[in-house]
C-alpha cells in the first residue's frame, strides 16, 4: 500500500506540473501577444 501512495503522490506532482507549464506557457503567449500589440497603439 505504501508503493501505492508513493504512485499516486508521483501522479499527482507530475499532473500539476503538467498544468503549471501549460498555465505558464498561456501567459507567456499572452504576454508576447500584448507586448506585439503596443507598437499599434502607438503607432
């Protein structure tokens, strides 16, 4: 049962740090697509 756990813990900190570089990679589009945009606005 403790290999078990360990297996899920493992599974877990994977899936979250899946999702934390997906967030960061959205934000970081986002932000390259913001930062593209000011050269319009003060165009």
């Amino acid at each position: 049962t403790k290999l078990s756990i360990q297996l899920i813990r493992f599974l877990i900190t994977t899936k979250s740090l899946m999702v934390a570089q997906q967030v960061l990679s959205i934000s970081w589009y986002s932000l390259a697509i913001e930062y593209s945009c000011w050269p319009f606005l003060f165009a």
